[in-house]
C-alpha cells in the first residue's frame, strides 16, 4: 500500500514538474509564394528557402507548384535535403489547376496531373495538398453543375489519397470555392477524413469573412494565414487575427499554421511579422 501511495506522488510530481500540452503545439509554416518576390528576381530558390525561413524561425514549409523546375526525383530529392538541412518540415503542396472546367478532356487531364503530383507531395513528405477548383465556365449560371464536377473529381482521386496518407484541401479561392457552402458539400459528398479545407483568413467579402470562416474551420486541415499590412500594434490592417484564431483553437486545429504574405516591402519582413501576430494569439 505504501508503494502505491509513492508511486503515485511520483506521477502527480511528474505531471506538476511537466508544462500542459497547448494549442501553440502547431507548427508555423510558410507558403513558398509568400517570397515570390525573391525567386522572380533569381534572389532565391525553392532550395535555398528553407535556410531563409530557418533565420526567422519558421521551422513549417508548403510549396507552390507554381515554382517547380521539375518533378522528377532528382529535383524532389534536392528539395527534400535542403529542407532536412534547415530542420524545415514539408507540410504541403499547393497546387494550381481547373477541377470544375465543363471541358470534359480537360478536367481529366488535370486530374492525372493532380495525381502526379500528389505523389511528389507524398515523396517529399508532405500530408496535404491544396488542390485550386477553377470555375463552372459560365458566370451567368450557379455553381452547382461546377461543384458536382469537383464532387466527382474528388471521388476518382479519394484511392490515390488513401493510399499516399496525403489529404487534399479546397482553399475559399474563388470560382465554385468562393463560398463555404460549396466546399462542405464537396467535403461531406466525398470523404471529410481526406477531403477537407485549407482556410484562406483573408479570401472572403469583409461582411461574411468570419461567419464563413467559423463554418470551415472545423473542417481544415491547411491554413493560410494571410497577411497584406500591419498597424503599429503588429495586427493586421484589415484582419482580426485573433478572432480567427479562436475559432481554429475551438475546432482543435492540430496542423500547420501556414502564412501566406501578400504584401508589399520586404517580404522576409511581412513573414516575420505574421509570424509574430500568430504567436501572440495562439499562445493566449
């Protein structure tokens, strides 16, 4: 009994000595297009940045396709060592493309490329990719014959999800993905484990932004924490980052807080500021 009796004073004094575990657990990550800017003007690559992201503590990376010279292994294998040398984690793949296209031919072509490129995602380590929509083909008509395009879409490409570990995300980006009711019915009408959001703050109308927000962020798996200028507090200019924040604090958001600069100046600067504005709020 006496055993009993300190073996669990030692546990409880464990348990006091050890820090609770927090949301702030998240690991901050940067979308390689927040510094395009410094691989347009040749000043960096999509090799060297993890080693800038290192200096300002960003220990997150999500790359844009859009900034690929190659998917064959060699190239992947040089960028999965470059981030290994930084201590710089791959944490998605954002990809460009039309899902919703009416052009049948089309639309299966991009498909395959998804595909493709869903396996390099996987290949350089990364469980998300953000796959962009497109538009229905007819702005005078509803989204819905676009959304069941995607709907199928998804559908063919759910195995090749599964079988890489690899979720694929709608980012609220315009096109059929301009609201948050159309990317949960494509998320529900497919398969909510694999299929989920990557949550733009700042892709919205400023009168729905945080009601759509708080729609999808039980439902994200990405996040791009989008910022454009900063007041002499740090906030952003036009965002309540905390207000965003607590909402994926409330969904249990357990993935990458990932930024997504837009603004002008320097764009190392606007990252690290971001960052900055991130860590305030989530570690509240």
């Amino acid at each position: 009994m006496h055993f009993r009796k300190l073996t669990l004073l030692i546990l409880l004094g464990l348990l006091l000595a050890c820090p609770p575990l927090r949301a702030a657990s998240n690991i901050i990550s940067c979308d390689t297009y927040s510094l395009r800017d410094l691989i347009e003007q040749d000043r960096e690559s999509l090799e060297t940045l993890p080693a800038v992201l290192k200096r300002i503590g960003i220990k997150g990376i999500a790359y844009n396709d859009i900034f690929f010279k190659s998917w064959d292994r060699p190239y992947l294998d040089a960028l999965k060592r470059s981030a290994r040398e930084s201590g710089c984690k791959v944490v998605a793949l954002i990809m460009e493309g039309d899902l919703a296209s009416p052009n049948e031919a089309a639309r299966n072509r991009q498909i395959e490329t998804n595909l493709k490129k869903m396996e390099a995602a996987a290949y350089l380590g990364a469980r998300v990719v953000r796959m962009n929509l497109g538009g229905s083909g007819n702005p005078q008509e509803d989204d819905t014959a676009g959304v069941e395009r995607v709907i199928a879409a998804f559908k063919e490409m759910l195995p090749a999800a599964r079988r890489l570990k690899v979720k694929m995300t709608i980012e609220n980006h315009g096109g059929v993905s301009r609201t948050a009711d159309n990317i949960l019915r494509i998320i529900r009408e497919t398969d909510p484990r694999w299929v989920g959001s990557c949550l733009d703050f700042g892709n919205w109308p400023d009168d729905t932004l945080y009601d759509e927000c708080r729609k999808l962020a039980p439902y994200a798996y990405h996040t791009h924490a989008k910022a454009h200028s900063f007041k002499e507090d740090g906030e952003d200019s036009r965002l309540d980052f905390g207000r965003i924040l607590r909402m994926l604090k409330a969904a249990r958001y357990k993935n990458a807080l990932s930024i997504e600069y837009e603004g002008g100046g320097d764009p190392v600067e606007g990252v690290r500021k971001t960052k900055e504005l991130i860590m305030k709020h989530w570690e509240k």
